[in-house]
C-alpha cells in the first residue's frame, strides 16, 4: 500500500498540482479556514506548520480544516490541494457538506510502517496533510517532516493518540461546551451540534461557539443565543444550547370500557 501511495504522489506531484506547487511557490500570508473559523484563526493557517487537534470533536476539526484549504487556497482562490494520511474512517461526504473540494483530496487509508516517506513526498504536492501517524514518531522523523513542511509550505494536521508526540506543535484546537440538538423526550435523530472552538497558541485561548456541524452539514455561527426555558413539569431549566419545547396540553383519555365479568 505504501509503495502504491508513493508512486501515485509522484505522479500528483508532477501533472495535477504542477511544477510550479513543487517547492518553488513563495510562502503564502496564512492557509485560509472556513470563514466560521476565522474568529480564533483570524490569519488562517500558518504555512509549514504543524497543528494539534485534541480531544473530543478532533476528527471534526480536522474535516473543518480540509474544507477552508480545499475550498479557498491555491492560486486565484481555486481551492488547494489536501492529503489525508492514516484516517481511514475520514468522512468525504461531511467534508463535502463543510465545503471541501473532494477532487482535491488524496486519501492515503493505511501508509503501513513507511508513513514518514508518504507525508515526505506529499509536503511537496499539497497544502495540507491531516495526519494521524501509525506508530509514535521517533525525533528524525519529527524533524525531518517539519523541516519540509517549513520548506514546501505543506501545514501538518495532527491527530489520533500519537499527535501529542510532535514537539514542534504550537497551534492546537479542540472542541469544548459541546451540545447536540434533535434528540426529544429520549428519542429522535442528532441533527446538529453547537460547541466553541478553542485555538491555543503562544498567547491567551481565542474562543468562539459555532454550529458544528449545522443541520444542513456546514459550520456557522451561532447567531442567537441559546434560550432558557423551563422544562415541563418541572423547574429545572435547559442546559445551555438544547433545544426548548413548548409543553402541549392534550385533552385526558377517555376511559376504556371494561367487558362484562371484568
């Protein structure tokens, strides 16, 4: 799977991307993001460098950053190009709803134990690589990888157990405060979740709550604030950010008739 993924990469890197994406195209101001995003990221992503994505809502974040880059970078804003590296359950069509360009995404399910030589040639050919590495990596791999990120401009999305491994992480992002919607009395379907996204770098934590994703897919913000209702029956109040149902009255049932000799 390994050497199949290396020779695909060398054939992205030569005729879809181009000559000119190869290392030789100056370093743009930042990677763009979702425009929900640019609250904590207001100058988008940082090219060369890596990310963190920890914690509950990573696998989120990660569709969400794959979109911004996939949608908005390259030249003229046509969209850049992203890889996905060891996700094998990454979700196309959720990133597909967030506004990711799936023409634009190389899926590279199970690189094996040569991970490190996929994400080398790949930093060559890609704007973003969300990478979730087999094995902890060693300190030649951390800094080789870095340093060719640092050179083609290639930003590092990490995730999964061994992302915490990456020393030079200084940008991470989780999810917090998260509250799903659609679920009534116990039953029902999730069809939307609000949650504040936390970007944490070398200053104070930036914060800002979004529709993560929305009912129809996409993340946005959350323009009115949560109500507060009373819970029928009750004094209880909604959690923050759940759903608020009105109590409806029905008329009481009528009594069953009983046979006779019941």
């Amino acid at each position: 799977m390994a050497e199949a993924a290396l020779r695909a990469m060398d054939a992205v890197g030569m005729d879809a991307v181009g000559m000119d994406a190869v290392g030789t195209a100056p370093l743009r101001e930042g990677l763009p993001v979702l425009p929900a995003l640019r609250g904590v990221l207001p100058g988008g992503l940082r090219p060369g460098s890596p990310v963190g994505l920890a914690g509950r809502g990573a696998a989120s974040l990660g569709l969400a950053l794959v979109a911004g880059v996939s949608r908005h970078s390259g030249p003229d804003g046509a969209g850049g190009w992203c890889a996905v590296v060891g996700v094998p359950g990454f979700g196309v069509a959720a990133a597909a709803a967030m506004g990711a360009v799936p023409d634009r995404l190389l899926l590279v399910d199970d690189p094996g134990d040569r991970w490190p030589d996929v994400v080398a040639a790949l930093t060559e050919a890609v704007d973003l690589i969300l990478l979730d590495p087999a094995d902890r990596p060693g300190g030649p791999a951390v800094r080789r990888l870095s340093a060719l990120a640092r050179r083609h401009g290639c930003v590092l999305a990490l995730t999964g157990p061994h992302a915490h491994a990456w020393p030079a992480v200084r940008l991470s992002l989780r999810l917090e405060a998260v509250t799903w919607h659609g679920l009534a009395d116990g039953h029902g379907r999730l069809t939307a979740r609000q949650a504040d996204v936390v970007a944490q770098d070398h200053g104070p934590a930036r914060r800002t709550r979004l529709w993560f994703p929305a009912a129809d897919g996409t993340v946005a913000p959350v323009a009115v604030p949560p109500l507060e209702a009373v819970v029928p029956g009750g004094d209880a109040r909604v959690s923050a950010g759940a759903p608020a149902h009105r109590p409806v009255l029905l008329p009481p049932a009528p009594r069953p008739l009983l046979s006779e000799g019941a």
